[in-house]
C-alpha cells in the first residue's frame, strides 16, 4: 500500500477467534469500512481456503488483523493465535499485514447490535470494521500501514 499519498486501496481486515472470524472490507481514499461476513474457524484447510476466496474476491492491498489485549495492553493467550493467524496470512497470500489494538471492538460491536445499528449475526464482521476504522484511524489520512509486514515472534513461516 506503499506509494503516492492518497491512493485508493482495498484493505481487509479480520477479528480472529477460535470459532469465528469476522471479515470486513474497507477503502483507504474514503477512510470506510464495512462488515463484510462471518468466517466460521472450522479448520486450517477451511479457514484458509474460506478467506482465499474473499481475498480472490476483494483483491485488497494490505490486510489488517485485531490482535487481543488485556485492557492493561498486555498480551494474552489469544494474542499470539492472532499474530500467528496474520503470519499466515501474510505467508499464503503475500499481502502486508498490519496489527491494531483491538482491547475494545468487540465490546463496541456488541454494543452496536443492541442499539439496533448492527446485525446480530455480524457481530464478529462488525469488530473486524471497527478494527478497521480504528487503523485508518491511527494511520492518518495517507492510508498507509504503520507497520510493514508482519514479525514472525515465534518462528512460524506462515505456510503451514
């Protein structure tokens, strides 16, 4: 997503759990992003082959992961699952992969689906569009990661 500033991307960006993985899809020129759909985590093959369709689909330029924390912002047991489910991303589908804090999106989706602004059978693809509104937010009005390909902490080559 490197180059002029302002150019147009399609980003996707994921609220990874260990049954469900929400999915929404989102535009770097107009800072908007959308629920997309529900990714149910049956299995790597299924995961993987599930998200290569929307990414076959999409065509994004960069994806963004939640990546979980405790609301001290220390790491938790689902922090390292959603790092390694980004690596993997990034492995199979050689795209950049940027992380957001995300302490509180499911909170906030949870409270959009009782306001009645949200479905309730979206409520993971809505944490992943907060997510993502949450990254164009911290990213400025360029568009462009703030971190560029992911780390591999825990020595994974994402291509299992």
């Amino acid at each position: 997503m490197t180059g002029a500033p302002g150019r147009e991307a399609t980003l996707l960006a994921f609220d990874y759990g260990e049954k469900r993985i929400g999915v929404a899809v989102g535009n770097s020129l107009t800072k908007s992003a959308r629920p997309l759909v529900v990714v149910q985590n049956r299995n790597r093959d299924y995961r993987f082959a599930e998200l290569g369709k929307l990414i076959g689909e999409w065509r994004p330029d960069a994806l963004v992961v939640g990546l979980p924390m405790h609301p001290d912002g220390t790491p938790h047991a689902m922090t390292q699952q959603a790092k390694r489910f980004g690596n993997q991303l990034n492995g199979r589908f050689n795209l950049p992969v940027s992380w957001v804090d995300e302490r509180y999106s499911s909170v906030q989706a949870e409270a959009s689906v009782r306001s009645g602004t949200a479905r309730a059978d979206l409520l993971d693809a809505e944490a992943a569009c907060i997510i993502l509104q949450q990254y164009f937010e911290e990213t400025g009005m360029r568009g462009e990661p703030r971190s560029e390909s992911p780390g591999n902490p825990d020595g994974e080559t994402g291509n299992e």
